[in-house]
C-alpha cells in the first residue's frame, strides 16, 4: 500500500498539457469526455450519438484493453455535456454494464482512479460501480482508499467489501466524485465490470454515471498519484 491520506488532494496545480499516459504503467484509460472513443458497435462502428447506447469503450492507454458490452439492453449511454460541460456514460443501475480485461501482472497491486456520479441516496445491496472477476474474485475484492473527494463511505463502488446485506448510504447524491484506490489483491485483479455486479440478483438500484478510470499496473509515486487527482478534479470540476 502506498499509505495515503485526504490530504494529498490538496495539491492542484497540474499544467494543462498534463496526460496520465505520461505516467509510466498506464494499462487503462476510459474518458467518456472523449467522444470518439465512445462507439455504437461491439466491434468498433462509429462514435455513439448523444444519448445512444455505447458497445465499445476505447481504451485511450494504448493497450487496447477496451471496456465492451455486446447487449443492446445492457449498454450505458453517452449523455452530452453531463459533468462540467463533458460528456459521461451513464448507467442504468438495472442490468447495464461493461467489462474491460487488464491483463494480470504478477505480484503487483493495480491502483484505480475513477470520476463517477450516482443518482441515489443509497445503494441496495451488493451495489458496485465496478469490480473484478476470475476465481473467487466475485466474493471478495478487497481495496483501500488512498483518497477521496469527501469523507464518506465507499461500499457502493466495490461489491461485498465486508459482507453488504442491505441497503447503504452512499451520500452526497449527484455529487461528482474523484477516488483512487490500490486494491489488496494481485491475483485477482482482470476482469473489470464497469456500472454493476457480476450477479444479476444484485443491481446498483438507480443510475450512475462514469467519467474517467485509469488503471495503472505499476503504482505512481506519491507525486503523481497527486497529479493524477488534480487533473481529474481540475477536468471534470470537482473540488474538495
Ligand atoms: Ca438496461
């Protein structure tokens, strides 16, 4: 574990030229800010119109770990200008979802940051913005918080992090969220569920919407991981 406070989201100052491919071990980068990544076919097509559904998530790091949803029913939608004047995907919190493949690597503990927004004061259940897959994975995906835009509770973004039976607050609604994670685990950690659970029976329950996730197979430094929150909160106008 890295070891990291609320304190680091402190620091804003990041040039605006700033890109988290610049910092090494980038396996994952979404930006549904980026319309041309957001397409309306499982096989690539073209750029989703506004409010169409999006089969195809490109992944912008380079590693062509795109997140992809071959349902018609279950594909988020690309909303326009829905955070700070940037487009998102939103999704329905019933039985939408995406999944994106990173590829393992050994004995290292993959740290996330992601941009969400959810629509309710509570979560039902095993509510996950998005967790990994594989073996055993589906029961525990266990992850700490290196920060956070606020100080609440985060059993929404990960499924069954202590055993969830009921419904749980996941205050502030509609609030634009900033978070990074390192998770616990390195063996577990490849097959990444955008916008709900791998279980049916379990759904988020309202809709959400998902801005940007980087995933980075080899943890930044302190120093960067505080760029990487200052670009997010700088881009998609969150602040402290
Ligand atoms: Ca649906």
């Amino acid at each position: 574990m890295l070891g990291l406070g609320t304190s680091l989201v402190g620091e804003r100052t990041v040039g605006q030229d700033f890109s988290p491919g610049s910092i090494a071990g980038l396996a994952l980068w979404l930006d549904a800010s980026d319309s041309s990544t957001l397409l309306n076919a499982a096989s690539e097509g073209s750029p989703a119109a506004p409010d169409d559904p999006v089969f195809r998530w490109l992944d912008k790091s380079g590693n062509r770990n795109d997140a992809v949803q071959t349902t018609l029913n279950q594909c988020g939608l690309r909303r326009t200008a829905a955070q700070h004047g940037l487009d998102v995907v939103e999704f329905d919190g019933s039985n939408d979802n995406m999944i994106a493949n990173i590829p393992q690597i050994a004995g290292v503990q993959p740290v996330i940051f992601v941009v969400w927004k959810y629509s309710a004061a509570e979560v039902i259940s095993y509510g996950a913005l998005f967790e990994h897959g594989g073996a055993g994975a589906r029961l525990n995906a266990y992850f700490v918080v290196l920060s956070t835009s606020f100080d609440q509770p985060q059993p929404m973004l990960f499924r069954n992090l202590t055993d969830l039976s009921g419904s749980v607050n996941v205050a502030p609604i509609n609030a634009c969220n900033v978070l990074a994670y390192q998770t616990l685990s390195a063996s577990e950690d490849t097959n990444y569920k955008l916008g709900g659970c791998w279980e049916s029976a379990f759904t988020m329950g309202d809709p959400l919407r998902l801005s940007e996730m980087l995933i980075y197979s080899a943890p930044p430094s302190i120093r960067d991981v505080q760029k990487l929150i200052a670009y997010l909160m700088a881009k998609w106008g969150v602040s402290q």
